[in-house]
C-alpha cells in the first residue's frame, strides 16, 4: 500500500474530524465488524467458493478491512510497511518453503515432521 493511498485514508478521517473516535479499541472492533461482513457474502455460497458475482460487495467490505486497519495503525503509531514485513519474516520463519509448500498445515504441525 502506497503513501499516498494511506494519507488519502487519513484526510477522509481528519476532515470529519473522527480521530477523536478512533481509539485501539473501537477500531479493532470495527476491523473485527467489516471482516465479518466480508465473511457473510459467502455465507451459504455452496460450491460457489469464489462468489464472482458478488466482487463488488467483497471489494467494498474489503475496503473497510483495511481503511480500519490504516486507521488503527495510525492510532498505534505503526508503520504498515515496517509491521507487515516484520510478519512475513516470522512467516518465513514458521512456515519454511521446504515444509510448507504445497501444504495447508498448521506450523505446529510442521514442525513435528
């Protein structure tokens, strides 16, 4: 995600003066809020595990996911960029290419092999 996207994010908030309202707490509920929206368009999709039909509503609710989640880093005073390379690190760590690939287990389960 680029510079300019997030401070796009930010004016929105700041212009409607809702930073007042966006503490730790109630963003992370809101994040919790819209994945669960975005859960509910597959809700009783069957077979259809992709829901083409319905990209439009994924694209909206996904946006929220991550409009929240810019607005809760910048509540934290984290750096998107710094905190997602520090988790595919870990990743990396957890879930080596050489037991991981191709393989839908869990780390845990990995590492007993």
């Amino acid at each position: 995600m680029n510079q300019e996207t997030i401070d796009q994010v930010l004016k929105f908030r700041d212009d409607r003066n809702w930073k007042q309202f966006h503490n730790p707490k109630d963003l992370a509920i809101s994040i919790s809020l819209e994945a669960a929206e975005l859960l509910e368009i597959f809700q009783w999709s069957g077979e259809d595990v992709y829901c083409k039909e319905k990209m439009d509503q994924i694209r909206e609710e996904l946006a929220d996911v991550l409009n929240y989640s810019i607005l809760m880093a910048d509540a934290c005073g984290l750096d998107l960029d710094e905190i997602i390379r520090d988790k595919v690190k870990k990743n990396n760590e957890k879930y080596p290419v050489e037991k991981a690939y191709g393989s839908k287990e869990k780390y845990t389960e990995l590492k007993r092999r």
